[in-house]
C-alpha cells in the first residue's frame, strides 16, 4: 500500500498508508463527495489525528494533514461511517460525540388532529 506524507503546516512530520476509510458509495463510485477524491482518517501514535486526501487526478498528488479531534470527528460524521467511531483507536472520537451532540428530545407531541 501506498505511503502518504503527513503535513503539519508546511513540514512533513510523518507518512501513513493511504486509506479511503471515510469514503461512501454514491451508487456508482466510491467518493467523499467529490469525484476522483477520497479521504480517509488514521491516527498517530502520539495520538494525533490525520486526514488522508487521495486523488485518482493525473498531476495532483495523494496528501495528509494534522487535524485535531473535532475536525476528525466532523469528517467522520460527514461520511456517515459512525462505526469508525467503534474501533479502538478512535475511542475518543465516540467519546466526544457523546459529549458535543446535542441529542433529541424523545418525547413525542400528541396528534389530536
């Protein structure tokens, strides 16, 4: 598998395998949204977050960058992969979301009507 480098501004600080774990199918292609791209989250082991940017371009190339825990989980929540959110190594991630959503209100209104 392929090694991505890990930017944390403009200095490399790492490099991680290419994943596209955060990616969904549309129903004709794996994607993140955007076509010929994907993305995918690992984690460092200094515990550090890292979003993997690939891309199927000619001339553009595979990058990853250092983000923190919100803008991890943000991502992962926008790929509708909740059950990243049960590997181990994202445990904190799961953690967080159960302290930063805001859930429903489960009572629901009588309809009278």
């Amino acid at each position: 598998m392929m090694s991505v480098n890990v930017y944390d501004g403009n200095d490399v600080v790492a490099r991680v395998k290419r994943s596209t774990n955060l990616d969904y199918w549309d129903g004709s292609n794996w994607t993140c949204g955007s076509t010929g791209r994907h993305k995918g989250l690992t984690r460092l082991k200094d515990g550090r977050y890292v979003l993997i940017h690939s891309t199927q371009w000619q001339g553009e190339q595979d990058h990853a960058e250092i983000i923190s825990a919100e803008e991890a989980l943000q991502e992962v929540l926008k790929s509708g992969d909740t059950d990243l959110l049960e590997e181990k190594r994202f445990a904190e991630l799961k953690e967080l979301s159960e302290s930063l959503l805001v859930e429903e209100d489960s009572e629901e209104e009588d309809d009278e009507s």
